[in-house]
C-alpha cells in the first residue's frame, strides 16, 4: 500500500530530484554535517578533532541542548572531544541506565598527490560521496549528529538518557579518547551497553543486498618484535651462522603454521547463518565447520579464502622486515614485525609461546611491541538484536541480520573492557568489492548514506523505548 511506504517513497523521489531540487530536511541537514566533518582535517599529523568536536558541538547548543550537556573535553591539544548528553523521562532511581552511541572523529592519513582530487574537500560525484572519512567513519558520525538534532527539533524524550561521544585516535596516535573517557570520566558515558557504527552493517554482493552485520565481537591487535644480532663479518668471507638467514627461516615456518581452529557462539552463529546466503560446496563447508570445527578438510577448504580463515582462528602474519648495514658486509641484525589478530578470550602469552615453539630458534629473540588489549566477545543482548532486526526489517524487508566477529579492531575493545557490551550496528550497505576505507579515492554511495541516516534515526528510537 501507497501509505505503508509513503515517507520513505517520498524520500527517494526527492533524492532523485535534479540537483537544484531540495532534499528533505533531515537529508539536507545530514548532508551538511556530513561535509563539515569530511573538510575538517583530523588526521593524526596534522588533523584537528577539536576543531571538529567544537562545530558539531556548535550545532547542539544552536538547536538548544543545555550548556552542561554538550562538553568538549580536549585531553591533549588538536586531540579534543565531544560528549553530548540527551536528557530521558526517567532519571529516577532503578531506572534504566543510558545508551552509549559511539563514533571516532579521526581518520587514517591521505595524501592528495595519491588521489584523484583533494581529499579533504567534499565531493559528490555519479552517486557517490568522495573524501576522507566517507566510509571509515564520518558518514556514522553524521547519521547519529543528525538523528540527535532531528530528536531535538521534534521534542522527542526517550525513557532513559541518550549519550553520543565522539572521539580522536580511534586510527592510531597517543590519546585514544574512548580509552581516555573510562579511564577519567567514566560518568560521561556510563551505559548499559553502547552502539559502534564503527562496526557492522549491509553488504553488498553484485549488485544486491545480501544481509545486515552486526559485530559482536572483534579480534585483538598484538605485534611482536623478532631480533637476530651477530657479529657479522665480511661479506667475502660468508657462514652459515647469518642474521638474516636465521630470521627468514624462522619466518618460513611460520608461513606454514596454522594456528588452532577457535570458534565460539558469534562465529558459529555467523557460518551457520551466512551459509543459507551461500551455494554449493562452501555453504556444505561453513555448515559442517559449525558443527564439527575439527574437521580438517572442511577447514582447509574454508581456509583458502583469507575471511574464513581469519574468522576461523588467530592468525600472526610478518609486516615489516629490515637486515644489516650494508651492501659488503654480513649482517650483525636482522628483524621483523609480526602482527596477529587474536581471537577474543585467547591469551598473549600463549600466542608468545606458540611463535617461539614454531620458530624454533633460540638465536631469534621474540619481544612484544604492541601488546594486547583484552576484549572479550559481547554476549547477545535479546534487546539489541531485537531492535536491528525489527529496524532492518522495515527498511529493507526480508533481510537477515547476521552476528559476526571483526578481523580487525575498533573502540569498541575500550568500553566492552570496562564493562558496557558495545554492538556494531550501522546502516550503510556498501559493495563487499569496493571497501575503500583508508584507500585511495573513499567514497559512499548517496543513497546508501540516505538510507543509514533513516535507519539510524528509527533504531535509536527504538532502542530508546525500550531501554532495557
């Protein structure tokens, strides 16, 4: 029925209007937020985030928040941060505690002789939005800015308190504000559990949707140091006993090292469910792994392809290597670093102790150069899936909405470590063939940007009338 679609039809006609036609307000007002932040540089060398903090802060207090309840706080200089706080009608004892909302104002580097055009200039272009931070994560940012104001506007007052923290050094640097926030003020952002639109969302697949992600849990970021030192010598006068030859061969077993097979509730569920997405052999494979993850030949299949087999395990791979000091002399150092991704409730030490073992070489001195932050997966709150499914459902009928685990890492690891379970949600469906997020030429599709902007603002009403 005409009626049952009506605003959202009326939506995309407007978006299909030419150029010079208006959006709709709440299109407008996210398309303006959302070129603000892109023209903000925050890049960790010579970015601004409190720049960025302060404009979006500029608009709440514009549209009428309380002077307390928009603070920016500023833990280091260009490295400052939001916190805006939205009042509930139930603030009384016993009452549900709030719903954290999440994103990160910083965004990887990006160098405009590497680009088509300047990257930190705002552009639309054959359907797409292009600029630093269209994908990772500035199109979040604006999605949850704009439902805020727009919730504002229309006097909406949730059961319990909304709070939206944007933060810096999410992409790397020395103040993380997440960590920074449950480490001096927890107060701020104390919630029973919070949304990362850093995490999550649609995917595509030639063309068609094929199901909404939601992260529950992520892998954790350790790097290790190996070191060779010999004396060296002249390279006339070659020996068996070289840095360099140590180090390669230690590294050539751990290209042939595997580590165990670790599936837990997120990752079963995630094969169980993606294998009615998926034909032939492959969904037979991610049924069988699910149910018998000792299955070597199931794993191995799945293995081949570099998703499955970082979802299927740990995995600990070299990415830097450097050896001796010049071109007429045997080496006196060799090193590399070894980056894992380690599977939610494994150990450091245990990791340390596997690389030592598949080293296997007493001349190779393993050290750690990032350790790990533990980050245990998210138990499934009923509540949250409950809302993503029924949101998706309205937006996109039909659709799956699929746990899944990511293979990288987000804020998320901070606020899940002290104690608020955080969701990946968000609703951007972007090409699972054309992730561009720290790339070259990043870019959004408008209408994919359009659609996250209504689907964020009805998931936090949502949640909002349910808190929990």
């Amino acid at each position: 029925m005409l009626r049952s679609v009506g605003p959202r039809l009326a939506g995309a006609f407007l978006i299909c209007l030419p150029m010079w036609a208006q959006l709709a307000p709440q299109y407008q007002l996210a398309r303006d937020v959302f070129r603000q932040l892109i023209e903000i540089n925050t890049t960790d060398s010579v970015g601004d985030n409190t720049k960025a903090a302060e404009a979006m802060a500029a608009r709440f207090r514009d549209a009428g928040f309380a002077a307390n309840d928009v603070q920016v706080l500023v833990p280091a200089p260009r490295k400052g941060l939001l916190v805006v706080r939205y009042h509930g009608a139930s603030s009384s004892p016993g009452a549900a505690r709030p719903i954290l909302f999440m994103g990160h104002l910083d965004v990887v580097e990006a160098k405009a002789s590497d680009w088509s055009f300047d990257p930190f200039v705002f552009r639309e272009q054959d359907g797409y939005f292009y600029g630093r931070g269209t994908q990772d994560m500035k199109d979040g940012d604006a999605a949850l800015v704009t439902t805020f104001l727009r919730l504002k506007k229309e006097g909406y007052q949730p059961q319990g308190d909304l709070i939206l923290a944007l933060t810096p050094d999410e992409e790397g640097g020395e103040h993380n504000g997440v960590e920074w926030l449950v480490q001096n003020h927890r107060d701020l952002i104390d919630a029973q559990f919070a949304i990362n639109p850093d995490s999550g969302g649609g995917h595509v697949k030639n063309g068609h949707k094929t199901f909404m992600g939601m992260q529950a849990a992520e892998k954790v970021f350790l790097s290790f140091k190996l070191e060779v030192t010999n004396a060296g010598g002249h390279s006339s006068l070659p020996k068996k006993d070289n840095a360099i030859y140590h180090l390669a061969g230690g590294l050539t077993r751990l290209a042939a090292f595997d580590f165990p097979v670790h599936l837990f509730d997120v990752t079963q569920s995630y094969f169980e469910r993606i294998a009615n997405l998926t034909q032939g052999p492959v969904a037979a494979d991610m049924r069988a792994v699910a149910q018998d993850p000792k299955n070597a030949a199931v794993v191995k299949r799945l293995s081949e392809v570099p998703l499955y087999n970082a979802l299927l395990r740990t995995t600990c791979v070299p990415t830097m290597l450097a050896g001796g000091h010049a071109e007429n002399a045997l080496p006196q150092s060799a090193t590399a670093v070894v980056n894992c991704r380690v599977i939610p409730g494994e150990k450091q030490d245990d990791i340390e102790k596997t690389l030592v073992r598949v080293l296997d070489d007493s001349q190779i001195k393993i050290s750690v150069l990032t350790p790990a932050k533990v980050s245990p997966a998210t138990t499934m709150n009923p509540q949250v899936v409950s809302a993503v499914t029924a949101v998706t459902d309205k937006h996109w009928p039909g659709l799956r909405v699929i746990p899944e685990m990511d293979t990288g890492a987000s804020d998320g690891v901070y606020t899940q470590t002290h104690g608020i379970p955080t969701y990946g949600v968000n609703g951007v469906f972007l090409d699972e063939d054309d992730i561009r997020a720290h790339g070259r030429d990043e870019r959004v599709p408008v209408q994919a940007f359009y659609d996250s902007v209504d689907f964020t603002y009805d998931l936090v009403k949502t949640l909002a009338k349910n808190p929990g």
